[in-house]
C-alpha cells in the first residue's frame, strides 16, 4: 500500500487569522487560495478605464481658439485597491503603489485592501413611516447590529456595526454584524427588525432600492413637513377649500391659522386640531408615529380633529385633508351639527394633491460607509504613519475608496465616509476576526510622498501591472481621483 502524499499547506499571512490552505482549497475569507503551492487572490485586480468626459475651460474668458474640447483624462486607468490584496503586518508596503504622469505631474497611488475592525454603515432611509424610536435596536437573526438614530429631514437614519458590535458583544453577534454590513455594503439586501416585541418594525435594506417597511415597498418620501407642504400648496387651494390639514408626523400644517393662510386672507374656520401647538398652524404630535397617514399611526385623518367651534364654523365648509405625500387624501364638508361628511373631491384639489405626489422624490436606501484607517493600515502606505494623516489633512494626499470619493472626517485619524453606490460592485469582502474589508487608495504627488517616507522603493509604472484584471467604467458622477483639483497645490496654496 502507498502512502498517500499529504496535500502541502501554505500559510495565508494576509490578515491576523493565517489561515492554512491546502492546495485547491480557499482561506476562511474566500478571498485567497493556495493554487499549486501559491497563495493567490481570487478576485481580480479592478481598475477603472474609459474616463472620457469632456472637460470645460475653467475660466470663462479662455479664448475660444485655445480650447479645443479635447478630451483631456482620454483612457488613463486608475487603480482600485478592490481585489488588491492585504498586507499583514502592515509595516510591509502596500500591495500595489503605482506611478503615472498625471497632465504634466509624477503621481503615485498607494493601494490596499483595508482590513477595518472599527467600521460600520450609516443607512439612510427616505420614508416618513415610523420604523423606530431613537436608540431602538436593530437586529438581524435576532442579534443586535446597531440601532436607530435621530431623523433626518423626510428619511429615517441607522447606525450599523461599528466595533462594539464587531467585536464588543458575543462571538455569533460579531459574525452577523459582520455579514449583514458586508452584504450592505455589496448592495446586497439585509432584512432587519428594529424595536421590542411590543412596537417591532420589520424592515428590508437594499442600497439604491426603495426600503420595504412591513412587507410594505416605500414609494414616495415626503415634499415636505406639514407647514412646508402648506407654503407650496397654499394658493392652490384658495377658492376650493375653505380649509386644507397637512397630515404630518413631525407638523401637522393648518392653511386658516397659517402665515400663508393669513397672507392669502383665508379667514378663519373653527377647525380644531388635536396636537401640540407649536406656532400658528403648525402642530406636533397629532398622533402617534406609524406607517399611516404621514408617518402617524392614524388611518382616518378626522380622527386629529376636535369639534369645530359653532361660533366660526358653518354648514357646508369644505376640508381639504391630505398627507405629506399625497398619496393619501380625504374631502369632506361639515353638515349642519358642523360634523365633516366625505364628499366627492373636486377636480382642481384632486389635482392638487396629485401635485404633491408628483414632487415627491422616489423613496431609496442609502448606505454609507464608514471606516477608520488605522495606524497598521498607514505603516503600509509610509514608514511615518502620522505624517500620511497629517499629510490628508493638508490636501496633499487624496483619499479615495475604490476609486469613489471619501468624505474623509475632520480631526484626528483617518475616518472615511463613502456611499456604496459610487464603488464597483463587488468591493468588499470580509475576514472572520471578525473586520470588515474595503478598498482605499492614497494618491499624492511623488515628491510628496517621497518627503512623508513612502516606499520608494516600491514604487511601480502603472503599465507593470498586468495579469488578470477586472476594468471597470468610472461610476456615475465621474470622481476622478488624480484630478489636481483635488490636490492643494493645483489650488496655488504653498504646500
Ligand atoms: S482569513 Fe483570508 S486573508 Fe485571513 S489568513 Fe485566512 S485566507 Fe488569508
């Protein structure tokens, strides 16, 4: 009987957990194999081509004779760090640090793919639906992965991940947090519950898809509140409506007792509404927040109605009552105990309210990145880890994620910030400590990075980098990481 040969294991040293992969097989991330003996990454390097937009003089008295139109950028590339690899420790240099002549200047772009333990999602979510209270947790698979934050204008916000949940919590907590951010942030959907058993709210978020509220897929997010939908609307209603009520979760507009009323000359009706009156014609908490009419709780608008004062009010007044969307609508007119009656809607308040609807923007998701490049991550790109932060302080040194724009925060650190749906697809992946990993690329000046203790050495021509690629084109709005507008010293500043 032969012994059979053990299939040789190579060790993966591209993050902390270094994994042994047997030939053929693939690491605990799937994102290295050992293939024939070597380690390689199963992704391909993705590089952005094809930037072919038309740039524009920048001063408007450049003689017409000395622009041509040309296009300027033509089909230069940029390389993404998206399939470029880890380096683990971090003091070895970046995996890829490639050099191009950038309209006349030596550049250098650093790549890596980052291993981020602090990072989470910031969701955005365009709806007036209630999905939770401020602090309300957010689960998936019953795991706690972030909760819910303070609203914004016409959109609900998330805060997901982050490292207490990567890692400050259960091992299982970890790994859920960890895949449903991965799946965010690869524009996969996540279904989440957010609040207690009492008042839970299930909700789907897909990036750049309309988020799905109780089974529910959102359409519309709102014009405005209440008493912006009042300001717009108001001289349409004049002559239709005695008075128009702007069902409104955070304020409830009333057009007689308004400052628009008031300026149009509608007099008053003896309408009384059942909230917190804040200033005149704008209430708040009319209601509960809900998914019904204008994000209350509330299916049948009169029900935010007192009864009408006798010594104002007068049979046959018409009400206009509509929410913030204009999806839902409602006309009555008060019979003689001054009781409002539904009627048939008049063409002109009809159209009115299909105006609402029709200004509304279509309801999405939006998912945020949110990282924070680390000290280990830095030593990959120089020998000098602050000099690189304080160095993208200074505008010398762009950041970017996968060739998108990052918002990069102000203070100490390097915190990003980059929307998801400006990334290729696909651009990131995960590790099981667990982090997760996402593109970013410096690109500086050559001479600047020289002077902040770059590797020099390492330095590359962008044509040396061949072998199996993925090219992709620049996403919709156009970033372009090399730009010298980017940079500090384009802008005639001293660096
Ligand atoms: S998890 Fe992935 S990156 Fe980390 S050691 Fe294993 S194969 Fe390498």
């Amino acid at each position: 009987m032969t012994e059979r040969a053990k299939p040789e294991k190579i060790r993966c040293d591209a993050c902390p957990v270094m994994c042994y992969i047997a030939d053929g097989k693939i690491g605990a991330c799937d994102r290295y194999a050992n293939h024939g003996g070597d380690l390689v990454r199963l992704d391909a390097l993705t590089i952005i081509e094809g930037t072919d937009q038309k740039l524009v003089p920048f001063l408007s008295d450049t003689p017409a004779d000395e622009w041509d139109g040309n296009i300027v950028k033509g089909d230069r590339p940029f390389v993404t760090a998206v399939g470029a690899g880890t380096t683990y420790p971090d003091y070895k240099p970046a995996p890829f640090i490639v050099s191009q002549d950038i309209e006349g200047v030596d550049m250098v772009t650093v790549v890596t793919e980052g291993i981020f333990s602090y990072c989470g999602v910031k969701v955005k979510i365009d709806t007036d639906r209630h999905i939770g209270l401020e602090r309300d947790v957010v689960r998936v698979d019953g795991e706690p992965i972030g909760h819910v934050m303070t609203s914004e204008y016409g959109s609900k916000m998330l805060s997901l991940g982050g490292v207490e949940h990567l890692t400050g919590g259960t091992k299982k907590e970890g790994r859920v947090t960890c895949d449903a951010l991965l799946k965010l942030c690869n524009r996969e959907p996540v279904e989440m519950v957010i609040g207690e058993d009492d008042h839970a709210t299930t909700l789907v978020v897909e990036a750049g898809k309309a988020p799905v509220i109780n089974g529910l897929p959102e359409k519309l997010m709102r014009v405005g509140c209440g008493s912006a939908t009042i300001g717009m609307f108001a001289k349409q209603w004049l002559s239709h409506a005695d008075d128009v009520v702007v069902v409104d979760d955070h304020i409830t507009g009333v057009l007689s007792e308004h400052q628009a009323g008031k300026e149009l000359d509608v007099p008053p009706t003896g309408i009384k509404i059942l909230g917190r009156r804040s200033t005149p014609g704008r209430y708040f908490q009319v209601a509960e927040p809900g998914t019904g009419w204008g994000g209350t709780d509330i299916e049948d608008p009169l029900a935010i109605l007192g009864p009408f004062n006798p010594k104002v009010a007068w049979a046959g007044q018409r009400l206009l009552m509509v929410s913030t969307t204009g999806e839902q609508s409602g006309y009555y007119e008060l019979d003689t105990d001054l009781v409002p009656q539904p009627a048939t809607m008049p063409d002109a308040l009809r159209a009115s309210c299909d105006l609402i609807a029709e200004n509304c923007e279509p309801s999405i998701c939006s998912v945020l990145f949110m990282g924070g490049a680390g000290g280990s991550l830095r030593a990959g790109v120089t020998e000098n880890p602050v000099r690189l932060t304080r160095s993208v302080k200074d505008a010398l040194t762009h950041v970017s994620c996968g060739g998108a724009e990052a918002y990069v925060w102000p203070g100490g650190g390097i915190t990003v910030m980059v929307d998801v749906m400006d990334m290729p697809t696909g651009s990131f992946g995960y590790v099981p400590t667990p982090a997760l990993v996402a593109p970013i690329e410096f690109s500086l000046r050559v001479s600047d990075y020289a002077t902040l203790g770059g590797h020099m050495s390492e330095v590359k021509p962008v044509s040396s980098v061949t072998g199996e690629t993925r090219k992709v084109k620049p996403e919709a709005h156009g970033h372009d990481p090399m730009a010298h507008t980017n940079y500090r010293w384009a802008k005639g500043d001293k660096p």
